[in-house]
C-alpha cells in the first residue's frame, strides 16, 4: 500500500534503508573516486556517517521531535571525511523543516526539506563546485518543488525527484572535467540519490536497485581512459584533517577566513558552540591552531591520503577498531608498559613477543578513537605505559590519552608497523618510562621504511602514468616505484632506499597477496646486488599491503 504521509516511524525506516542502501552500494560508489591507491573514501565515509545515526535513533525517543533531533545530532557528531561532513549538512536541513511540520511529512514537506538540505550543503563549503553532490542535491529539490507546483502527492514527488536527482548524477561529467576524464559520475551525488530510493522503499514497497558490477564498471571506467590516463593525478594537498571545534559562532567565520588561506575541500558545519571541521591541507599544525585560537578542538583526526586504505574492510572485521583481545600477554605488573596499535595476526603476535601488553586493531585510515585507546591504557598492568600508534594517522589521537587517564602515558610517533618493531628493540619493561620514551623513539627513527600496495585505478604521479592494477613502491615521500609486478615494485623500492654505507638488515613483513615466489624473488636481489644486508622475513598477515618494508 502506498503511504501518502509519512510519520516518525516511517521516517526512522527512511533512514535505517538508506544506511542499508549506502552499505550495499559502498563498494561501487567507493570505486568511483579516481585517487590510485586503496582508500575507504566517499563510500565508507557516507555509509559510516548513516551508521552513526542510525545508533542515535536507536537510543531516541519514538516521536518526531526527537527522531528529527537524533537525525541531526547523529549526523553531526558521526560524519566521516568530505563526503560525510556534507551530508549530515544534507540530514539536518532534511530534518529542521520535518520537525517544524505538523507531525507528518507530506510531498510539500519533502520538497521543503530537500530544499532546506540544498542550501545547506552549499552553506558549509567554503568553494562550491558544480558538478558534485552539491548540484545532485540542488536539483533534486528543484525537481521536487516542481512536482509539488504541480498537484503532484508524495509518491509523485518522490518519483520526480528521483528522476531528476539521477538526471543530474549523469551529468555531473560535463560540469567537472576531472570526472570526463576519469569516465565517472560524481561519488557523492551517486551516494545521495539513495536517500530518494530509500524513500521510495517506504513509500511504494520499491526494492533498493542493486549496484552495479564492480568489474564491469572498472572496465568502464577502462574504456572512458582509452589509452591515456587523464589529467588527473594525486591530490596536491596531503592531509586530511578533521575535528570537532568546540566555539562561540561568531569566530567560525573568521576561522574560516583562515583556512582558506591554507587549504581546500573546506567543510565547517554546526552550531551552538559545536562544530565538524574538515580541510585538505600541507600544513597540519595551521590547521590545528586556528581552532586553538577560537575555541578546542576535539577529537582530532588526520589522514595521510597517500596512505589511506580500505576503511570498509577496518569496518567488516575489526568491529569499530575495538581493542584486540586475542592472544594476550600473561599481565604480569611492569615498571612501564606497551600498548601498540596494530592490523594483522602475525603482526599482532610479533608485537606479542616482543613485550607489548596490550594490542589495539588499527593502521592506515582505521583510526582506533581516543577512548578505545584509553581503554588499552588502563587495562595494562602499570602505571606507566607508552603507546606506539604506528601510523601518522593515530599519532594525535594517542597524544590525547595522557590528559584523561590518572596514569602517565608517553606516545614514542611511530609512523608504520616497521618503526613499531625496531622501537621495541630497545624496551625494557623495568626501566622508568621517560628512559623508555627516549630510547623506543631513538630505534624507532633508526629504521627507513616502505610498503607495497597495488593501485585499484587508474591516475598519474611524479614518475608518470599510473594503471589499473599497477604494484606501487611507497615511502616516507610518497610513491618511488610503479612496476607491472609485485617483487619489481619491491626491489625498484629497495633499491631507491637501501645506503650500502649505513644498512645492514631489512625486514620484510608478508601481508595478504605476498606469495612464496615473490618473497624469493625480492630476497635473491638482495643477495646478488646488497650481499652484505642480511634480509629477515616475518608473517604479519596485514591486509591490502603484501609487504611492509624496514631498513635498519
């Protein structure tokens, strides 16, 4: 039967298909953005910004009032990256006009509220770019006020705005170049126009549509190319910064002003002294002190997205990033104890054996919260303990943890899971722990590290054209090798990092995709071009990086 009002129980189930929906389509909306290496980008950062509202209206009162307030909060407080931060602009303009409605939402009210969600998404983008989900969603209103002119019901409304909200998906190539070039639609408009389906699916019974065969739109996306590559490559600016600004209204548009100066892809949205926060940027530190300036920032998040990878799967397996609690240590008291953030089983065991006490599940954009850190801390068997993050991501994260627990807790900046493993060369469990944070973080800095990762599109860098399927060396400065095969990618990394004055070890750690013949391969190269460097191998079953590389 066909709804003609919607009341607050249909509009929770609204939002419970669209997270459904964004979780079913993440994959393939993921497969849409055009930066090379494995990310979890506007997919997962779109499903996981639903997820947390659906847990706000999990623990909300059943009434429309607080379904709407719930929507909003949720939106907010849980929204992940770019795509995220835009879209709980899209919810809680959706939601401010609902809760003013009469109790129900009506094709009026829906349009309203489309409307209301249009100008919001504009609002919190310091440049709006046409061609993105900010014209999906802009046109998609626009349709709906035009059915509603019309006489048209809320099914009809639903259904123009769908069609137009999918009509300006198409086009968004011929606004955007960089979308032309890489053969795709817009990856957050594709995710937007869900929200329409999931009402359908309430409305009228209309199943979700199913996404599209990931295979085939890589092979689409394959044709678009041609034999080139585009104009696109790696995004100029390196980091990803995102926090919470706990502030007086009046400084955010001075505090916008500022980073404007120092960024792009700017999204500041909120109010009433709370504010998500997000900047790509080169410049961290400025980035943080212009929050310091006006108000705190909270719950800092920074990603490197040269480093960044499938947070989907962080999601699937690691439920949250809570703290690992396989295999532990015997917690025999400690003068200073460990806790290291880590992804992998034969990682976690290595970490093990060399003394840490507690593991917590985390790495490249599967950022472990400040609490689930702080959680490892007080579960550990001494009142000093120090904390390898073993990711840039997670550094300022862990710096938090000092100030909220009545224990006192150093972090040693480890950046990957090779500097994790030389730090703990040095770690005695019975030395004071500012004699540990000293001697961990002098053998941490001793190591030079890499990784191997394999690109899932096609892009461009410094050394040129990126495919498809390409092996990428990484290192501290970002991509050194493009090779057609996994041990090339590996030896052409070596051979860029490798001083023969200095080295003397390497330590290669197998993740998921290394293989037997492979391992052999990088390991003859070494003895026939560095015969002095003794290279040592470990399982450290790491996903999506079939080697991680130390130097020592």
């Amino acid at each position: 039967m066909t709804l003609e009002r919607l009341g607050a129980d249909d509009l929770r189930h609204v939002i419970e298909s669209f997270r459904d929906a964004l979780h079913l389509h993440q994959t393939a909306v993921n497969r849409l953005n055009v930066y090379p290496v494995p990310d979890g980008d506007t997919g997962s950062n779109m499903a996981l910004t639903l997820a947390s509202v659906v847990a706000e209206l999990d623990n909300a009162p059943p009434d429309l009032e607080a379904t709407c307030t719930a929507i909003s909060h949720g939106s907010l407080m849980g929204a992940r990256g770019n795509s995220g931060v835009i879209l709980s602009q899209i919810l809680r303009g959706l939601a401010d006009v609902v809760r003013a409605s009469d109790g129900t939402i009506d094709g009026g009210v829906l349009a309203d509220g489309l409307a209301a969600a249009a100008v919001g998404a504009y609002g919190a983008v310091m440049r709006p770019v046409e061609g993105t989900i900010l014209t999906v969603v802009r046109e998609t209103a626009e349709a709906a006020a035009a059915a509603v002119a019309a006489g048209a019901d809320l099914l009809g409304v639903l259904e123009a705005a769908r069609e137009g909200g999918y009509a300006s998906l198409e086009r968004t190539p011929e606004l955007l170049s960089v979308l032309a070039d890489a053969g795709v639609v817009d990856a957050g408009g594709a995710g937007f126009v869900l929200l329409i389906d999931a009402a359908l699916l309430v409305v009228d019974g209309r199943p979700l549509p199913e996404p599209p065969d990931v295979d085939e739109l890589a092979e689409a996306i394959a044709v678009a190319h041609g034999d080139g590559h585009g104009e696109g490559g790696i995004a100029d600016l390196r980091y990803e910064v995102m926090y919470f600004l706990e502030a007086p209204d009046e400084t955010i548009p001075w505090f916008k002003d500022v980073w404007a100066g120092i960024g792009d892809s700017i999204v500041v949205v909120g109010g009433d002294g709370i504010w998500n926060c997000h900047i790509h940027t080169d410049d961290i530190g400025a980035s943080i002190e212009a929050a310091l300036d006006c108000g705190r920032p909270r719950n800092i998040r920074i990603t490197d997205l040269l480093e960044q990878v499938e947070e989907e799967k962080w999601v699937r397996e690691g439920s949250g990033g809570a703290t690992d609690e396989e295999s532990p240590l015997a917690l025999t008291p400690a003068t200073t104890a460990v806790v290291a953030v880590s992804v992998g089983d034969g990682i976690r065991r290595i970490f093990h054996s060399l003394g840490v006490q507690r593991i917590v599940s985390g790495g490249q954009s599967m950022n472990p919260s400040t609490k689930q850190l702080i959680e490892a801390v007080e579960a550990c068997p001494s009142d000093c303990v120090v904390i390898l993050p073993n990711n840039k991501n997670i550094i300022p994260v862990a710096e938090q943890v000092d100030a909220h627990t009545s224990k006192t807790v150093r972090v040693v900046p480890t950046r990957g899971i090779s500097e994790g493993f030389a730090a703990l060369v040095a770690y005695d469990p019975e030395a004071d722990i500012e004699a540990n944070a000293a001697a961990l973080a002098e053998s941490a800095q001793a190591v030079t590290a890499g990784e191997i990762t394999r690109a899932v599109r096609d892009s461009s860098c410094d050394l040129g054209p990126i495919a498809e399927g390409d092996w990428l060396g990484i290192s501290r400065s970002g991509i050194d090798a493009i090779e057609k095969t996994l041990a090339d990618a590996a030896t052409t990394l070596l051979d860029k990092l490798i001083d023969d004055d200095s080295h003397e070890i390497i330590t290669l750690i197998e993740g998921e995709g290394s293989s037997v013949g492979d391992t052999r391969r990088i390991t003859q190269w070494l003895a026939d071009n560095h015969p002095h460097i003794t290279a040592e191998v470990h399982s450290g079953g790491q996903p999506l990086y079939p080697y991680f590389i130390g130097i020592e």
